[in-house]
C-alpha cells in the first residue's frame, strides 16, 4: 500500500524516528481514522503493522517535502499505549462470519477474472493469490476468503487510499469480501471497455486458444465460436429435451411451429433469438413419392454470387 504523508507533525515524524534514526526497529503503525475521545483529544485506535518497502520524497512549487511511504502490511492491531517514536499494539484477528453462496460465487470468479486480467507474472502478490485461489476451489473456507481479500487489494492499484483505509479497519471477512467484490466489479467495467488485449486473453482462455495467437484468422470462424460461448452462457434451458424430426411436410407451417417449441425445450438463449436463422429442406422420393422435411439451426448462411451481372440483391443471392 502506499501511504501519503502531508500533514506537519506525520512528517517530522517520519524525518525523526525514520529517515534520521539508527534505530533497528522494522515495523510501522498506520493508524486509521476510526476516532475515538480519550482526554479530550482524538485518536485512532486501529492500526496496521507494516514493513516500509521504499520512501518517495517529492515536493510541488518549491514547497515543503513531502513524502509516500511504500508499506507491506503485517497484521492489523489495536494501539493499547500511544506514544512517540514507539506505541504499544495488540494484534487483531479476523472475525469469520458467514458469507452468502451469492457473495461467495461472485467473488470467486471476480478473483478469477483478476488473475487473468493482470499481466505482471513477477508480481509476488498475483503469484500467491493464483495458489490461494487454487486452494479455495479445492476447499471453500471463510480463512481462505481472508487471505485473497488481502491478495485482491494489494493488487488492485487504483483503489483510493480512503477506501484502502476503510477496508483496513474492518475485521468482518464477510463485510471486507463484499467491499473487495464491488472495487472488483467496478474495476473490469473500467478495463474491459479500454483494453482489447485482455478481451483476446479472456477469449483464449474461456473460448478458443487458436482463434487468439495474434495471428491472421477467418473472421467467420471467430464469429461462430464467439456466439456458441455467448449462447452456452446465456442459455435459458437447464434440461434440454431432446427429440427427433419426423415431418412430412404436408403441412409446412404446423411442421415449422411444432420444431420450434421442441427445439426452445432442448435449447434457447437471446443470442439465437436474435442471430439464428431457420432453414428447411426437404426431399422427395421419386419412387414412393413420399417426401419429409428437416429444420435446421444456424447462425451463418453461404449464397452464390450470380457472375454474369456486376451487383445483385441479397434477396436475389437466396
């Protein structure tokens, strides 16, 4: 997390006990702004341990500087005794409350979307989030939701340090995995409308791997497979009926009717509402006479382009 330090006194401080001191001391308290009174004065009885990775010191128009601390979180802690450069803390634990199966099933694959959406392999924070990733499917625990919900926010970056504090100071998993999922939710709004890279990745993985290998491919083909994903997560039919066509074709449009309910009770989705076409063939026997018919589904159709005109209709085509 990286911490700003404006204020007069959090800077002396900070140029005392820190940048000016051979003290061996390797833990800092940052303490959060749940106020309490205590002899008329406020104070922030919450806190963060944490181990200072780096210190930026910057200035703006030649004012004075100022200073970001880059902190590794240990363990958040209760400050018993406040004093100056040393304070005496309790360490926190975690209150395990239940999570809801929706919460629970969102946020899964939200931190799934997370591993695949974030490209920095060195990242040790992604390294271990894909393990406890990993094991939470292997094992659903409230422990393990504690773990990933820290792993998520040291690697969401763009995430305020007002709600980087707020989510600090709560000790309810279940309350900090539910602020983590909506971070998260507004997040891939951001990145999925700005970066068409991660759409290849996403389609690699969930998709087809061949169709994303940044390499020349049929424009046709990644339609068919882009719109079979679409319909398979989209579909309406949890027990698909299936069934046979036995139609004669005396009747076309009873025929029609009746392999269009069968088919909405085997499969249907908006996207074949929308993308699928309905086609019907139809054979004769010269012998018996007797003829039968047989719909099919798809969302592509080929038509011959006539070569004896320059331009022609699609009407024409069909």
């Amino acid at each position: 997390m990286k911490i700003p330090v404006r204020s007069h006194a959090n800077i002396t401080m900070i140029e005392t006990c820190l940048l000016n001191s051979n003290s061996n001391h390797s833990l800092i308290a940052v303490a959060y702004k749940n106020e309490q009174e205590k002899d008329g004065k406020k104070v922030y009885p919450i806190a963060t341990t944490a181990t200072v990775e780096q210190v930026m010191c910057w200035s703006a128009n030649n004012s004075r500087l100022h200073y970001t601390l880059h902190l590794l979180g240990v363990s958040r802690v209760r400050i018993e005794q406040f004093a100056t450069p040393m304070c005496l803390v309790k360490q926190l634990y975690s209150i395990h409350a239940n999570i809801s199966s929706t919460l629970e099933k969102e946020f899964i694959e939200n931190v799934k979307r997370l591993i695949m959406t974030t490209y920095n392999e060195a990242n040790p924070s992604l390294r271990q989030l894909k393990v406890a990733y990993t094991n939470l499917l292997s094992n659903v625990t409230v422990h393990k939701f504690d773990e990933i919900t820290d792993l998520c926010m040291s690697l969401l970056q763009s995430v305020s340090y007002e709600h980087q504090l707020a989510y600090l100071a709560e000790l309810d998993v279940a309350n900090r995995t539910h602020t983590v999922n909506e971070i998260l939710q507004e997040y891939f709004k951001v990145i999925y409308t700005i970066r068409p890279e991660l759409f290849l990745k996403v389609f690699a993985s969930e998709v087809c791997a061949d169709l994303a290998d940044k390499r020349q491919h049929d424009a046709q083909e990644f339609q068919i497979y882009l719109l079979n994903a679409l319909h398979e997560d989209m579909n309406k039919v949890t027990k698909p009926e299936s069934f046979e066509q036995n139609y004669d074709g005396h009747d076309l449009a009873k025929n029609a009717e009746d392999y269009k309910a069968r088919q909405n009770r085997f499969s249907s989705s908006p996207v074949n509402d929308v993308f699928n076409l309905r086609t019907v063939s139809q054979l004769s026997c010269s012998v018996c006479r007797s003829t039968s018919v047989t719909f099919e589904e798809m969302n592509q159709i080929s038509v011959e382009l006539p070569q004896e005109t320059s331009s022609s209709r699609l009407s024409e085509c069909l």
